[in-house]
C-alpha cells in the first residue's frame, strides 16, 4: 500500500469498529498528545479497544511495547527517520502511519503513511483535527504548542478556531497551550497520567485545571532565568551558566535566557539524571563563532565527551568530573 491520500487516510478510520482492537502511538510533546487523543476518541467512538502509548524519541523502542494483542496500529506525530526501520515487527498488522515531519527511512511496503511535510508546516494534530472532526480546541491547541503559528499556511486555520473559541492567539498561548505544554513538562515521569488528564478536556475552560502542575514548572523556570546574571561566570567572552533544574525545564530556561540578547555567546551546564555526566547546551545567534565548533573544542580530549548541531545551537555532553577541563578547552578556544 505504501502513500495513501487524506481520502483514504479517512477511509482507514471509518472502517474502524467494535471489532477492532487499536493502539495509538504517539510522539510525548504536544502535538502529539493532542493528536494522539483525537485518533483514541475516534477509536473509542467506533467501539474499538483502545490503547495509547508514549513513544519518546531516543529512549523508546517499538519492540519493548506489548502489541500483540491489536490488529491496527496509528502512529501519529513521529519522525520517520527514528521509526520506519522498526516497524518490520509489525507489518503483520494494519498500520496507519502519519506525521508531518520530512520523510526519512524506508517503511515496509505494507504500512499506510500519510506524511504531511509537502503541503507545508502542518502540525499532526491539524490533520487528525481534520480527519476526526473531534474536540477542535485540542487540534487547535497541539498546532500552537508545536509552533504552527510560525507559518503562514496554518493562518486560516488558526484563525478561524480562535474565532469561534472567541479567545486571541495571545491568549490562547498564556492560558491554554503554554498550560498544557507546561503540564506536560511536569508530568515527563508519567505519560499515562499526562494523557489521562488531557483526555479529560471537554472545552478551553477545563484548562484552568491543569495550572496546578503547570504553575510548578513556571516558578522553577521563572528561578533559574531570574538567578541567571547572579550565578553566571564568564569564560572569555561566553556567559556559561551551571544550573541544577528538579523539574524538566532546561529546554525553556535556555531559550528565555539566550533569546534576551542574540550576540551573546551562552553555554549552559545541568547534571544528567544520574550525575554522572553533565550535559551542555550552547547559543549564539550571530553563529559567530560556531557553536558547534565551539563545544567540539570543548570536549576535545574528555573521555566520553561528545557535541554536535548547527552554528547558532549546539549541543553536548561531558563527564562531571571533565568540567574544568571543558571550560579551560572553552577559553582556549574563544581566546584564540
Ligand atoms: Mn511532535
């Protein structure tokens, strides 16, 4: 089967009944929470057995989920690239594969896919909106969390759903999306509690119920953004801030912070989970000099130490006890 159309990926769902017995597999942010749900209501609206699952790019792996007992699959918001290679294991199934990030890797040729990335940026959970026709607020709130008012092809749809939920962009970012988002960070630990809580929202009103976890998040970010010229230390002509975030809160600290002045060089340190290794992020929008060069200079030498990306971020990971030893190859590089 291979490439299938929207008609057909419509047809797929209708076809979908009390007999079927159905797991959702979805990406663990945003867009794919949202998406994830429209396609479990739709199942459940159907009659089917559903069961959903977390997949987190990196650490999951499609053999460690327990499928056998569903006869259909739905993937929804996964890069192919991490995926289509483990997907022979199930090619006995049927399998409805869709997301919209670029086609990567080769699906076995039995694997319906609806991969989106030609008509533009489109969030997953704008297509299952437009394939289940459920909880619009949901598609419209997953295409905001994953950036979708980015990009110009989303305008009409974002508009028109902020029209009739009679809410601005503005205020559907502080009060919704960023509240589930943030929901979502706090509950990193437990995806299942995460999608029953999502699932749970009938309307944007029921949002307010989740600030209680999103409000943890906040604060923690709020801390280390606030402490941030406080406990900064310069290595030669780079801000390099050590932080030890409780929650998951790395991702918007670094952003908040380096976004405040883009010629800055920033480099930012947090302990793994295990303390053992410290992982490194850097930023410098001007990209000069690179970033990625920057951090490779960095670990050059440390045992296990590692970097990669793009000139303006990059990212990597050295042994605790090599921290020294980074920021001495830092200011050798910088100083050069
Ligand atoms: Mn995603």
């Amino acid at each position: 089967m291979g490439k299938i159309t929207f008609e057909e990926a419509k047809e797929f769902l209708n076809k979908i009944t009390n007999e079927d017995k159905v797991a959702i597999i979805h990406h663990d942010d945003g867009d794919g929470f949202c998406s994830g749900i429209l396609y479990y209501d739709w199942c459940k609206e159907a009659g089917a057995e559903v069961e959903e699952f977390t997949y987190v790019i990196s650490k999951s792996k499609i053999k460690d989920f327990d499928l056998k007992k569903f006869n259909k699959i739905i993937f929804t918001d996964l890069a192919s690239g991490f995926m289509a290679e483990q997907l022979n294991i199930i090619s006995d199934k049927e399998v409805f594969y869709t997301d919209h990030h670029p086609e990567e890797g080769v699906f076995p040729k039995e694997i319906l896919t609806f991969i989106t990335d030609k008509d533009g940026y489109i969030p997953s959970s704008r297509t299952a909106g437009k394939l289940t026709g459920i909880k619009p607020f949901l598609a419209l709130t997953g295409t905001i969390t994953d950036s979708g008012d980015l990009y110009a092809e989303n305008d009409e749809f974002i508009n028109s759903h902020l029209d009739k939920l009679g809410i601005s962009l503005d205020d559907f970012k502080k009060d919704i999306s960023s509240v589930i988002s943030n929901t979502l960070s706090y509950l990193d630990k437990n995806h299942k509690k995460a999608f029953e809580l999502l699932h749970e929202l009938e309307s944007i009103v029921d949002v307010k119920g989740l600030r209680k976890y999103a409000d943890k998040i906040e604060d923690e970010i709020e801390k280390f953004v606030n402490e941030f010229e406080e406990e900064k230390e310069m290595i030669a002509s780079a801000n390099f801030y050590y932080f030890e975030p409780v929650l998951n809160v790395k991702g918007p600290v670094t952003g908040i912070i380096s976004h405040s002045d883009h010629k800055k060089i920033y480099i930012f340190a947090s302990p793994k989970e295990d303390g053992k290794y410290i992982s490194l992020s850097a930023r410098n929008t001007s990209q000069n000099p690179s970033m990625v060069e920057m951090l490779r200079a960095g670990v050059e030498g440390l045992e296990d130490g590692n970097a990669g990306g793009h000139p303006p971020a990059a990212g990597g990971m050295i042994h605790a006890k090599d921290l020294d030893k980074f920021k001495d190859n830092i200011r050798e590089f910088l100083e050069k």
